[in-house]
C-alpha cells in the first residue's frame, strides 16, 4: 500500500488527492480531496500572464494544502499544471512560488499529457461497465482535451476552449446575448475540425466527460439538492438535456445561477460559456449520450506514481 498524493492545478481550480493505492489488488482508496476555486487564469487569455491576485488567490490554496499534506504523512506528491500555466509567459512565478510552499517543482504538463492522464483517470473505473473504445471529454478552464482509446489513448486533441478562456472572449459575467453565444459555438467549431484530424471519435461507443462544468451540468439535469460526487460519478445524460441546460443557464441571472443549491460560488460566471462548449462539443462529435466521471486527471497523476 502506497500513500501518494496528486495536485492539478488548472486555469479555475486548484484540487488535491491524497490516496492509498494497493498495487497488488489495483485499488485506490481516497483519503482526501480538495478543492479550491483560485481562477489562475484570469486575464491570461487576454494579457499572457498571470495577474499579481491570481498567483495570491493559488499561493493561499497551496500553502493550505502543504498543511494537510504533512498532517497525512503523504510519501509521494506530484503536482501537474495544465492550460493557463502553459500559456502564461511569467509561469516562472508561479513554479517558484510553488517550490517555496511544497518543495516540489510543479510540471507543467503539455495537452497531450494532460489528455492521457485524464483518460486514465477517467475511464479506469468504468472500464467493467461501459464498452470501449471511450471518448473522453475533459472540459477545463482554459482548454477542451478529447482523447480516445480502449485501454490507453490512441488519438488525442486539446482545443483552447474552456469555460474561463470563453466567458473572458465573449460573455463576461457569464450572460451571453445570442451574438456571444454564436460567437463561443464559432469558436469551438473551429477547434473540433482540427482536432477531428487526429481523434476518428466516430469510433467511440462511450463518451465520458468529466471536470467541474461537465459534472455541474449533470447535476443541474438531475436536479440535485446539493453537489452529490457520489450520484454524478457513472450518471448518463443525453445530448438533448445538455441543450436544455445550455438554454437553462442562459435564461437564468447570476443571481438565479448562483442560488442554484449544487452550484460552487466559482463558477456561477463561467458555467454558462462551459454548458454551451459542452453542448457543441457533443453536436460536433454527434454524440446522443454521455457518462459523468468524478474521475479525472487527479485520479490519473496518482495512478502515474505507482506504475
């Protein structure tokens, strides 16, 4: 039995896993996880950087989780960064500030890394109840990654859209008129004919999606009375109550959005623009249903330290 732990810090959040892994029965059994909306990301988008309160709002997150690793004895930590940090040219900052927190350099991973880390992750729990070949939509803050594969990826894409990066270029405040919605499904169609050179997703007999705004999204399809990990991980929803939700968020006001009870205070802005990549994202692929993971990249990265 290994303890090991995974970050990913990503353009909206920063989450933590602390797991015992048993190598011998292929196990792994949680022991923390965490969460924190820190938006790394904002403005980066627009200006290439990373903003002084950004790497302040991450920084108070990282020392909390330096805490609570050293009160569970982890042995092992790896913590990935994705999207923003990828594209933020000061990104020196934020590794130097991480060293100086946790004593270890955070990787920052390119999208093709990103892809099979999340499909691991996402798909290993599955695997005994749904059919491969899995298409795996991992919609982030600052990028989409579609990855495809049986037991490994055999083709994967990661597009620059996300729910940060769409609602920063179009829909600030997360209320888009139907000129900034076209623009965001212009955005995303754009993406997908690109990213539909290297993924044939025509081959996949499951689609899963996993990330905050994909599990929101479900959460609001079954109308939950609070955020419920354990309800959304394996629930399959249709790409025509994806639309509705689409349609929901758009008609409703921050306020309303906000009140919503399963509904984290980070991403009231941002929802609307990630419900509308994920609705064309699933027409794009032309995809009828999808299956929700809990699992993602985390579960991926702490998986990668014991293999």
């Amino acid at each position: 039995m290994k303890r090991v732990a995974a970050i990913d810090c990503g353009t909206n959040s920063i989450r933590l896993l602390i797991t015992d892994i048993d190598t011998e029965k292929q196990i792994a059994t949680d022991v923390v996880r965490e969460m924190r909306i820190v938006r790394l990301g904002q403005g980066v988008d627009k200006t290439g950087a990373f903003s002084p309160a950004a790497l302040e709002r991450t920084f108070k997150a990282v020392a909390e989780y330096d805490e609570i690793l050293k009160l569970h004895k982890v042995e092992h930590l790896k913590f990935v960064a994705t999207s923003a940090t990828r594209d933020a040219k000061n990104r020196a900052m934020f590794i130097k500030g991480v060293i100086d927190r946790l004593g270890v350099v955070p990787e920052v991973i390119p999208g093709t890394v990103e892809a099979a880390l999340s499909f691991e992750g996402a798909t290993r729990s599955l695997r005994n109840k749904h059919q491969a070949p899995y298409l795996v939509i991992d919609l982030g803050g600052g990028s989409t990654e579609l990855v495809l594969g049986d037991m490994k990826p055999t083709g994967s894409f990661s597009m620059d859209v996300g729910c940060v990066r769409m609602t920063e270029r179009h829909t600030p405040g997360g209320n888009p008129t139907k000129e900034q919605e076209a623009a965001i499904r212009k955005d995303v169609q754009e993406k997908l004919s690109l990213a539909s050179k290297e993924v044939d997703w025509a081959k996949a007999k499951t689609v899963v999606g996993v990330a905050g705004t994909v599990t929101t999204v479900v959460a609001h399809i079954l109308q939950l009375t609070k955020y419920d990990p354990d309800v959304l991980h394996g629930a399959e929803i249709t790409n025509e109550q994806i639309s509705q939700t689409a349609k929901d968020f758009i008609a409703l006001s921050f306020k309303q959005r906000a009140a919503l009870p399963y509904m984290h205070e980070g991403r009231v802005e941002v929802i609307t623009a990630g419900s509308i990549v994920l609705d064309e994202v699933m027409k794009g692929i032309g995809a009828t249903k999808l299956i929700a993971s809990e699992r993602d990249i985390l579960d991926g990265v702490a998986w990668s330290q014991v293999q």
